[in-house]
C-alpha cells in the first residue's frame, strides 16, 4: 500500500508562489490516480486537482486553473503542486491522496473533481499548511 506524505507548505503574500510536494513509498505512483485537496479553517475537505499518468488524466476545478498545475515525477515517485498567483482564499491545510480500488467505509467520492471523482482513499496524513497573507 502507498504512503504518502505531503510538504511545501507556508506562509506567502497575495500574488506569490509555492510548490507542494506528495512523496510517496511502499508503491510506484505511476500507476494510480493521485491528487491534492484542501480543507479550509470550518469548512469541509474539497478536492481540487487529480492527475494519472497511463491514463492521461490532469485535470483541476475552475477555480484553481490556470493558477495550479498538477505534475507527476516518476524518477521522484513525486506528485507536485505548483500554485501560482496565490489568493488568500486559498489558504488551507493541502493533502494528497489516491483513487482507492473500490468504494465502501475509508473511502469518499468528490464530485467536483470531474474526471476522477473518486472514490478516494479517505486515510488523510498531517498534510501541509498555506497561508495567504500579507
């Protein structure tokens, strides 16, 4: 089974950058759906990019294209975030995640990741903090 373990987070301004990491052992990331989600401060978790590699899936919801671009390292077993043009709405506590191989109790769907809503392994790690702030 695939452990995961995200990092990058931190404390940026408005308009700023940073790149996520989701390091991953115990399996090769090349052959699973991967992706990132946030769960802001009182609200619930969302998911907001997925990307698999065979299957030519990358995909990200509206409100994060063009700004986020999901990437997969194969060298690295390394699924990357890179966030771009940081908004204070962004500022959340950022996770990732693999598609589980079938639906039942530890696992949840997100609809709103359109071409890979799920379901999702629902066993989350620490994750990684961003803040938007100036």
């Amino acid at each position: 089974q695939v452990q995961l373990v995200e990092s990058g987070g931190g404390l940026v301004q408005p308009g700023g950058s940073l790149r996520l990491s989701c390091a991953a052992s115990g399996a090769t990331l090349d052959s699973y759906t991967i992706g990132w989600f946030r769960q802001a401060p009182g609200k619930d978790r969302d998911g907001i990019a997925c990307i698999n590699d065979q299957d030519g899936i990358n995909y990200s919801i509206d409100s994060v294209k063009g700004r986020f671009t999901i990437s997969l390292d194969n060298a690295k077993n390394t699924v990357y975030l890179q966030m771009n043009n940081l908004k204070p709405e962004d500022t959340a506590i950022y996770y990732c995640s693999t598609v589980a191989e079938g639906s039942g109790p530890g696992t949840s769907w997100y609809l709103n990741l359109g071409q890979c809503p799920g379901p999702w392994n629902d066993q989350w790690g620490q994750g990684t903090q961003v803040t938007v702030s100036s």
